[in-house]
C-alpha cells in the first residue's frame, strides 16, 4: 500500500506539532492537551459517505483513487470493522490537540 499524500497541514495531526508551530509564532507557557470523543456511526455508509463528500485531507486522497482503488479500499474498511460480515452500528475514537499559551 503506498501512503497517504503528504498535505500542508497534515504534520499537525501529530502530538506536539502544534505546539511547536505556536512557541515558533512566540507564545509561551504552553499547555497542551489531547479530547478525544467516540464517534458512533449507524452503519458503514454512515461512515463512508462523509469520507466521499467532505473537503478533509483523507477526502481529498480518496477522491483522487480511482473507482477500484476507491472500492478495493472501501472493502478492505469493511473487512476490518466488521469481520463478520454484518452491517452493524459501531463507534470509533476522534482525536483533536488544545492548546493554550500566552503571547
């Protein structure tokens, strides 16, 4: 599997690189923290569909597979989530970085 493209802003998913972009713009004492929500989705194509349609960093990488790259892909997910076979509710874990400091 190739990875994914790098993007202008994809390194800010990583712990600590927000904060290193805000010492760099001269704030200090910086406090950083990780939230972290569930996500519940009815189904697959309640995960899915946002996937297609969004304008987030892994939209753009899936719209720009091609139709069986994008389906190859789709069904490794479903294998994954639910090895079974069934279309079923689930959840999975959302991260996001706060930060706060002075200037």
């Amino acid at each position: 599997p190739g990875k994914l493209p790098s993007t202008k802003t994809a390194y800010l998913c990583q712990p600590g690189a927000l904060r290193a972009l805000w010492e760099e713009a001269g704030f200090n004492d910086i406090q950083e923290a990780t939230l972290e929500i569930s996500t519940d989705f009815k189904n697959f194509d309640d995960f899915w569909n946002p996937i297609l349609a969004g304008a987030t960093p892994l939209s753009a990488y899936v719209s720009a597979l091609s139709e069986e790259k994008r389906t190859i892909l789709k069904n490794h997910l479903q294998g994954q989530l639910f090895q079974d076979g069934q279309d079923r509710p689930f959840s999975l874990p959302a991260r996001a970085w706060a930060l706060k400091g002075r200037p």
